[in-house]
C-alpha cells in the first residue's frame, strides 16, 4: 500500500481528490471507462473511500455530473460578471469559458465529452444549456448568436479530433466580435 492511501484526509479532500479523478478519466476515457478502481489509483486512494463517498459506480458518475455543472456555473458567473452587457452577454460567457486556457480537467471538456458517449449526461448537458439560453432569453436570443455557440461547440469538438485552429485566440476575438455584431 503506497503512502498515499495512508495520508490521512479529510473527508472533503478526499472527495474532491476522486471528483477530480474521475474527470480526468472521464475526459481521457469517457464515462464508459470508469471503474472505481481506476478512480481510486488515479486519486491516490482506496476503492472502499470511493464506496464510502459515493456508494456505488452510478454514484459516483451523478456526483461528478453535478460537481462539474457547478464548476461550469461558477466559471460562467464569473465571466458573466466580466462583461459589459446587451446583446449576446451569455453566448460571449459561453465562448470565453469554452476558449479559455485550461488544463485537462476542465469541466467543460469533461461534461461535453462525457454527454458524447452518454445519453443521460447528454439530457443533463442539454438541460443545462435550455436553462441558461432561457434565463438569458433576453440578451442572447438571436439565430446569429445561435451560430456563434455552435461554431464555439466545433472548436472544441474539432480540438478533441487533435485539429484545433492555427490561432485559436483570433478565432475567439472573431467569434466575440460577431456577438457584438447588432444594430
């Protein structure tokens, strides 16, 4: 048994050690390929903590669905917060947290990559989505702010294929600008 499944924790950080584990191995290998043991060596814990946090391997996929949808809430007020307002405020939130500089773990490549490979987390995503593009109805209700979301959702699928942009920062300031595009 290494030292790190002697490290005593306490119960918050060892739970957010598996959350953070299995991202990572959902993003590398979609929902379908996780096992609690592969969480629990990736956390550097023991299967029986995974178990106690979580209960059982559908568990421990809600919670992570849930942690991340909070993470990406949390990313996107702060960008919300940043903005100037008017026309296309959420879908400029949008774009900036999907562009932004991260590392693997980012919840939006986890959740987005994960709803690829799974039904239910897809209904989750989506219902997510609905429920931002109707809180935001007022600002960012327009087919032209439709297609900048849609082309942002192509930057990362295309970045998930391994063919990202030259430049994906220009591609960001043109997909902005295009929000701003309004009479």
């Amino acid at each position: 048994m290494s030292d790190a499944h002697r490290k005593a924790k306490s119960p918050d950080q060892t739970r957010r050690a598996l959350l953070d584990a299995a991202a990572a191995l959902a993003l590398a290998q979609g929902v379908a390929g996780l096992s609690l043991p592969a969480v629990a060596e990736a956390a550097g814990l023991t299967k029986g903590a995974v178990f106690h946090h979580f209960g059982s391997r559908q568990g421990l996929i809600d919670a992570l669905c849930d942690d991340l949808i909070a993470r990406i809430d949390t990313e996107l007020e702060e960008a919300l917060a940043r903005d100037d307002g008017g026309p296309g405020t959420f879908t400029r939130a949008y774009v900036t947290c999907t562009f932004a500089p991260r590392g693997q773990s980012s919840p939006w490549s986890a959740l987005s990559l994960s709803a690829l490979t799974d039904p239910a987390l897809a209904r989750i995503w989506t219902g997510w989505l609905r429920a931002r593009l109707t809180r935001h109805a007022r600002t960012d209700d327009d087919p032209r702010l439709e297609l900048v979301r849609l082309a942002t959702d192509g930057y990362w699928l295309a970045c998930l294929q391994g063919l990202p942009p030259d430049d994906p920062g220009a591609l960001c300031r043109r997909l902005i600008a295009a929000t701003r595009a309004f009479p």
